[in-house]
C-alpha cells in the first residue's frame, strides 16, 4: 500500500485517534502494509479494518491482527490498547482510506469492469495481459463491492501502473459509490442480463445501475461498451467519454472475424481493430471469451500497449480465478468442468454452449443447480435453461435442489436429485471414460464442492484449495 500515516486516516475519514499516547504519534505511525478485513492476513505495517457483520463482529479479533504485526485499526469503538481511527461508519471510512490511496498515485490508471456476468473472467484476463509490461493490481476472487474495491485499491503501491477494478451491483447507486472511490479512466460493460433481477426489480434498472460506470468517466476518457449487446450499446447516447464498441457485429470499432473452436471449445480470431489486424488465440473455453478478450484488447491498446502486445498478452493468459470453466482431465478418462462459482441464465447458456462445442468421445452431462435472485420469473428462467440444454448435444441433465426441479421438468428424461450427495452418488456410479460433466449454479447451490469433489475422484488428483475472501459476497 501507498502510506498513509495514522493522522492522515484519521483526517480522510473525519474519525477520532484513540489509543495514541501523545498527538506527535500520530505522524510517526505509518500503514504502508496490508490492508485487510481479516486478522490472519496482517502483517507488519499493516491497518485491519474491524467490520461487524451478520455471525462475527471484527473487534474481537483486533489484539489478533495486532499480534500478526497490524500498527493500527479502522474501528467503530475504541479498543483498549491498540492505536485505532474510531468512526461512525467502518464501511463508509474504508472508502475514504482506499479513495486516499488514489489520489496519492497520480500516474495510476484505472479501468472498471461491469456486466451482468464475465466480470471476473475480464478482469483477470485484462490483468494477465496489462501485468506483462507494467505492475498491476486486480482484485482476487470477485471482490467487486463497497468492502471489495478498497480492499483492492489498498493493494497499490508507488510503482503500480494499471488497477483493475472489477465493479458489481444489486442496486441503483452502488457502481457510482464505488467510482468515486476508484475514479476510472477506462469503462467496460459487458452485458445488460437478468442477474440479481430479484433485487433491481427489471432489466432496465440493472440497465441503469450498469450505465453508472461508463457515466463516471471523463472526456478525455475511454467506454468500451459492447456491440452485440443492444442495450450496453446504447449507453453510448450521452456519455462524456469517448466510446468504442467491440464485439462481433461487423461496425465495431474492435471486432472478431474468422472464428474458429477447438475440440476444447478454446476461440481463435482474427482481431480487427484501428492499430491493425492479428490472429488470437485463447486458452479459455468458450466462444463467450471472444467478446470478453475483445473488450480486454480495446482497454489495453488504449493503455498504450501494442498490437504485438495485446496478442501476446491474450494468447499467453491462463484461466486465474476457481470455479470458471475449470477444466480437469481425470486419470480415469472423464473430464470434469467446474463453473460453478455464480451463474444466471445468460452464464448458462454460455457454459452450455462451452461443453457443446468440446470434441467428447462419450456422453455430455450437465450438472445444473438452482439460480438464486431472479425474482417471480424464476421457475421460467429455469425452464427456458432446461429447454436450452435440450437443444443441444447434452445426454444427461441432472437438476440438484428444489430451485432446479423447472430445469428438469423442460429436459425430456433429466434427473432430479435433492441434494449434492445424492447427485454425486448418482455421477459416481455412471461416469465413464470419456465423459464431460459440466457443473453449473449459483454459489449456495453448491456445486462447486460437488466439482471439486469429482476432480480429485477417478485418479490421483489434488484440487486447490478454496481461496480465502473477504466474506463480501459477488455482486452482479
């Protein structure tokens, strides 16, 4: 992290130093290490952010990040003995802090990433191709709220050039906080779907809620808004920044020509674009990555990197985060596809299409859970993702929980189970070599330890462990 010192903190968010034997102290005590809402993770230099959530209140763990080398607290009451900036609202002052960190960096550029899904796959393939000629800082996971984006931004230090800001939502207003703690220079909107509806109440509002990122940036900025999207694409009317749209459409200002798929369903194309043309390959599978590396590509030439670059930089990165079209060849012969971090119908769909488009020599499987916050249209986004799996060359749809049973009931011959024992039981005993199983939900459904679980079954397989978090949960 940039330093801040004690005093400075507790000018930036107005709150009162508690714990500092004289005044003068409070200029000699510096944060200049990480900063966390998690004890475990201190170290020396480092400010711990004491939150109160719903099962654990973080104030009983500041003497812990002190013992792990924490200088100083961010805390909503005094804790006896311990140098803290005790404020009204934790959550609101760590915004401040983290929006102090910007404005102490001012060859920082920032790029916000939002969409109905693909956020995180963007910001991690954006971040592997800026990290190959500057220092870069991306969130880890999908830490992309009001806890999220600090913890991100307090990762900068002097010598970062890019930040990656992935930025989500379930409301009006939320991405406009989170750019006036991170201010971008460069804005990129995936898609407009029906993610979190349950909680905007209509498209249009996620509509608007998504506009509030592309709206922030300046005139001498950049929105990268997507082509194929009809509404993301229409945000253009208004907006103060220059506007490129990327996509397949053939008016694009960055486009895809000549796409071909591999028997992993891993894109190439011929990047059409105004610094010239190149052939792309990627490592992702899914035809989906296409628009979401065209986006990466538009936001990384504006950032002054090359054509040769950008390619290099694209057909070089790695899928980084878990549970995104994880793919795990077994000893056994079956192939294992975990995507089954978060999902909504549009993410379905894509993940479908993903496993369609695989060369198999057995039998397909989708594995599908309930998705969660779509509101009274639920049971028929349900079905409408059944009967998209019966479209296609899926043998087997298995529907794992009760939000899943219209999936199964729109998939002549599906499955339903109760849980992810019994669908485990159930994949055990009829997966075969040659096999793919796809498993896809939103995050409580589950499936995710249920893929994790196939992926170390079948040979001797050892998975990654789970990566911490911040205990935020992904917005949309």
């Amino acid at each position: 992290m940039i330093g801040l010192t004690l005093g400075e903190i507790r000018d930036v968010t107005g709150g009162q130093v508690h714990g500092v034997e004289t005044p003068e102290l409070c200029a000699s005590v510096v944060i200049d290490g990480t900063v966390t809402t998690d004890s475990r993770d201190c170290g020396p230099g480092s400010l711990y952010v004491a939150r109160v959530g719903e099962t654990a209140d973080g104030h009983d763990f500041v003497g812990q990040a002190v013992a792990a080398g924490a200088v100083a607290a961010l805390t909503s009451r005094p804790v006896e003995g311990v140098p803290c900036v005790v404020v009204d609202d934790v959550q609101t002052a760590f915004g401040r802090v983290a929006r102090a960190v910007v404005d102490r960096a001012p060859e920082l550029r920032i790029v916000g990433v939002t969409g109905s899904s693909g956020k995180t796959s963007v910001k991690d393939l954006l971040a592997s191709v800026l990290s190959s000629v500057a220092e870069t800082v991306a969130p880890v996971n999908s830490l992309n709220g009001e806890i999220g984006v600090p913890l991100t931004v307090c990762r900068v230090t002097p010598t970062t050039r890019f930040l990656v800001a992935e930025m989500g939502a379930r409301g009006i207003g939320h991405i406009d906080y989170l750019t006036r703690i991170a201010p971008p220079q460069v804005a990129i909107v995936l898609n407009v779907g029906t993610a979190h509806i349950g909680e905007f109440g209509s498209r249009e509002n996620i509509a608007r809620a998504k506009s509030e990122l592309p709206r922030a940036v300046p005139a001498e900025g950049l929105s990268i808004l997507n082509a194929d999207d009809a509404v993301v694409a229409g945000m253009a009317a208004g907006l103060a920044s220059r506007v490129q749209l990327v996509g397949l459409a053939p008016d694009a200002d960055v486009r895809a020509e000549d796409v071909t798929l591999d028997e992993r369903g891993r894109a190439a194309y011929t990047l059409v674009c105004p610094q010239g043309t190149a052939r792309v390959s990627l490592r992702q599978s899914g035809a989906h990555h296409v628009g979401n590396s065209l986006a990466v590509a538009a936001a990384a030439l504006e950032l002054g990197l090359s054509l040769d670059q950008v390619v290099a930089g694209l057909s070089a990165a790695e899928p980084a985060s878990r549970w995104r079209m994880e793919i795990t060849d077994r000893p056994d012969g079956v192939v294992v596809v975990n995507d089954a971090y978060n999902a909504n119908p549009d993410s379905m769909r894509a993940a479908l299409d993903a496993v369609a488009a695989m060369h198999v020599t057995g039998e397909r499987w989708a594995v599908l859970g309930g998705m969660l916050e779509l509101g009274p249209d639920s049971d028929a986004e349900h079905a409408g993702v059944g009967s998209y799996a019966a479209s296609l060359a899926f043998d087997h749809v298995v529907a794992v929980g009760d939000g899943a049973r219209p999936l199964a009931e729109a998939f002549p011959g599906a499955e339903w189970v109760p849980d992810t024992d019994a669908a485990h039981d159930l994949l055990a005993s009829r997966l075969r070599p040659g096999d793919v199983v796809l498993l896809k939900s939103s995050r409580d459904s589950g499936l995710r330890w249920l893929g994790d679980r196939l992926a170390a079954e079948g040979g001797d397989i050892t998975v990654p462990p789970a990566p911490a978090t911040s205990g935020e949960e992904a917005r949309g």
